[in-house]
C-alpha cells in the first residue's frame, strides 16, 4: 500500500519509519499540511496520512477523492478539522483515539504549576544572576478547587493526579462517568466554585467557544484556565479582556484557536502577525506552549503503532468488506448516536 504523510518533522518520520519496519508499506512524506491543493499529490495513493492542523473540508476531501486516495489516517485522536459528514459514504476517515492520557494530563499539570509558582520567571531571572522573589508569589494548589469540563480517559487522569495534590474535584461531561467520587454539574454551576478550570473535551460545532464572555463572567475572580484539548474551546477575544480587567487569573494555553498558522513551525525572525497571539504571549500570567501536550516518546510510538494498524485494517477491507475498522469515524458515531452502524458492529459505510 502506498501512504502520502503531510505535515511531517523529523520526529514523526523517525518514529513512522521504526513502525513500517512491521509492515512494509511505501511512505512519501510531505511537510506541506494538507489543503485543497497539497491534496493533489496524493494521485496514485491509497491514502493519506493527516494531523491536526491539516485542512479536510469539503474540497480537500473531494480533491483527495478525485486522485484515487480513498483513506484519511488521522495521527491524533481530534478530527475536529475533517468535514465527516462530507467524507461519508466517499474517503474513510480513521484516528488513534488514545495514545497516552498521561502524556497530556501530566502537561496540563506542568503548565498549571508553572503558571502559578512562575518557576519560567524564576529561571529567566536567575541566569541573570537576579534572586530575589518579589513576583514570584504564587498560591497552594492543595485544598483549592478544580473544575474539570471532559472527563474522558485524559480527563480523568489529570483528576487522579489533582486528586494527589489534594485538591477538590467537580466536573462536568455530557456522559458521566459512573462510581466515582466526585460531583457532575453542568459547565454553569461548575465555572463559579472552581479556582482552576481544565479542558479536556473535543472541539464539536456545540462547545465552539466554551468558554465565551458570558461564561469567564461565570468564573470565580482570580480563576486560571488550562486548555490542553482544542484552541476553539476558548474566545480568546473574550480571554484577553478578562486577563486585561484581572477577573482572569491566568491562562495556561497549549492549544489557540488559530494556531495552524504558527504552531509547529519556527516564526522567531518574523514580526508576528496575529494581534490576538501577541498579545496573549504578552501577559505575565499566560503561558503558551505549541501543541506539545501529546510530545513523549511513548505518545508518539503509540500514534505510530495505531495509525499503522489502521492503515493495516483498511488494507484488508479494501479486500473484504467484513473487515471491522475499529477506529473509524462518521458524523453518526459521536458516542454511538442512534444511527451508529457501530452499534452493531457493523462499519459506518
């Protein structure tokens, strides 16, 4: 089978590579993201191999159609950026639902802590010799009390790990979990009690902008919000004015909502020119990381293992049609919605 991989660096070619050792497979890698005209190079392709900043709207996908490429292997969980509904019934789309919640959860920990005691702050001063600890201040995570909205595998690790600096856990999802020790409340109640809020929910067309003016409004003064899922979880017009008045405490960010343009490329001799970005990267309680989140080594040889694995399915459904493609997605499959053909183990088309 013959697979074009967009959006490459070195790393998801070393770890790629490691894998179709198992499998054989020939690879032709692209650094370009996926677009409606990158999609064209893909002619002679079985499929496409796409990550979370690729373009595959309507055009991409009918691009990609057009060339013969009849896959979409997604080497990350999101597919917030695939028009599904368009690829149905045209291009299988399949992801790697989870790699490593660790990886993320521990992250999201990392920027909190960070962001609260300023240890980035401290270690800029002391490389200049400068000691003293005027701003520094920082508050005890332990007893405060922090509002996780997603509670799904990484959600609830960074519940666990929260749990061990003994802070209160309530939280919020459309599909609670069952037995467990901690309150659901809708994102309403929630925002008011919690002193750190938590992303750990996927992009839908029905949490665009989460968390928006009216509900940082909601938010207990002195709040910190940490996004480690998806930019557009967060207004960030609305962000800044609340960082501005002081009503938001701090923001710990590894996502932005327009990220695609800047995150993993190298932007440090230009004059940047998204004024919502530089400003945020301008406030001394925001902490901005590049989608880094998912970056360990076990993560990524993980995305490796299962994007190779679908690649494996769709191969032998192209065969027979009995195949099962675990980790196929539709615009039914949102938690097995009534039309789900998943639900009877069947493939969504």
């Amino acid at each position: 089978m013959k697979v074009m991989i967009f959006d490459t660096k070195p790393y998801d070619r070393q770890y790629l590579n490691a894998e179709n050792k198992n499998y054989g497979y020939k690879l032709k890698y692209i650094e370009s993201k996926l677009t409606p005209d990158t999609a064209r190079l893909a002619a002679g392709y079985d499929a496409v191999c796409a990550f979370v900043n690729d373009d595959l709207g309507a055009e991409t996908l009918d691009a990609l159609e057009n060339v013969g490429v009849r896959a979409v292997a997604m080497r990350c969980a999101g597919y917030n950026n695939v028009d599904i509904r368009h690829a149905f019934h045209k291009i299988h789309v399949v992801r790697v639902p989870k790699y490593s919640p660790y990886a993320i959860a521990e992250h999201a920990l990392a920027l909190l802590m960070t962001l609260n005691r300023k240890t980035h702050r401290a270690y800029q001063r002391t490389r200049d010799a400068n000691f003293e600890l005027n701003g520094l201040l920082g508050f005890d995570l332990h007893g405060k009390t922090v509002g996780v909205i997603g509670t799904g595998q990484i959600g609830r690790c960074f519940i666990d790990i929260c749990r061990g600096l003994g802070m209160r856990i309530i939280a919020s999802d459309p599909y609670p979990n069952k037995n467990v020790d901690y309150p659901y409340m809708s994102v309403e109640e929630l925002l008011p009690q919690a002193d750190v809020v938590s992303l750990h929910c996927p992009l839908t067309a029905e949490n665009y902008h989460l968390l928006d003016k009216a509900h940082m409004d909601m938010m207990k003064p002195g709040a910190v919000i940490v996004n480690t899922s998806r930019g557009a979880l967060v207004d960030t017009a609305a962000l800044i004015d609340g960082l501005r008045s002081g009503h938001i405490g701090g923001a710990a960010l590894d996502v932005y909502e327009e990220e695609a343009d800047f995150f993993f490329e190298d932007h440090s001799n230009e004059v940047m020119q998204d004024d919502q970005l530089a400003l945020l990267l301008s406030f001394r309680n925001v902490i901005v990381t590049s989608h880094q989140a998912f970056f360990t080594h076990e993560a990524l040889q993980k995305i490796a293992e299962v994007t190779f694995m679908n690649l494996q399915n769709f191969e032998r459904f192209q065969k027979d049609r009995q195949v099962y493609l675990d980790n196929e997605v539709c615009y039914h499959c949102d938690h097995y919605g009534t039309n789900c053909p998943k639900k009877e183990g069947k493939n969504c088309f």
